[in-house]
C-alpha cells in the first residue's frame, strides 16, 4: 500500500501563482511513476502531468508552459508549481502514483482561482 498526501491548495487570483506537494509513504519502492490529476466540478477526472523515477515528465497541452511538475526522490515527494494560473484550472487537484502497475490516489486538495 502507498499513501499519498497532498497540499499547498488554496485560492488565488488569475494570473497568481500555487505549489502543490504530495509526500508518498508506505510500500514505495518500485515506483514507475507520480503525477497530478485534476477534477472540476461537473467534469471528469483529466491528467495534468506525470514524472517517471528518471525523470521524463508529460504535461496536458492546457498546462504547458505554466505548470512543472518535479519530485524529490529522497522526500519521496512530487510537486507541482502552477503559474499563470486561470479560473479554467479551479479543481481538486488528485496526486496519483503508478507502483507495479498499481494506481494510488491521495484524497485531492482544492485549488480555486478567481477572476
């Protein structure tokens, strides 16, 4: 089993700027990858970028050039830095590891942006 806990959610005005973090903890060797996902209300669950344990990294074409994703393999820690950040981007925001195979999810953390 791997938990996953996420934060750095909150509100921010268009244009401002957030820092996610999600902290992997129990059987977490054997990692292929971490990533972020996203769910707006009404909408489905969408990708928003993964890093493998080399880290390549693959972004939704809506968060290119604003969003990076990073992860701290000694923290067993990913990241996510948005800038730019538009009220299209307001979701829960899901931290999301592949372990042999295996898809864990933390409980998603809030992140609103106003106009």
């Amino acid at each position: 089993q791997v938990q996953l806990v996420e934060s750095g959610g909150g509100l921010v005005q268009a244009g401002g700027s957030l820092r996610l973090s999600c902290a992997a903890s129990g059987s977490i060797t054997r990692i292929n990858y971490m990533g972020w996902y996203r769910q707006a209300t009404g909408k489905q669950r969408e990708l928003v970028a993964t890093i493998t344990t080399g880290g390549s990294t693959h972004y939704a074409d809506s968060v290119k050039g604003r969003f990076t994703i990073s992860r701290e393999n000694a923290k067993n820690t990913v990241y996510l830095q948005m800038n730019s950040l538009k009220p299209e981007d307001t979701a829960v925001y899901y931290c999301t590891v592949d372990r042999v195979g295996v898809d864990y999810w933390g409980k998603g953390t809030l992140v609103t942006v106003s106009s």
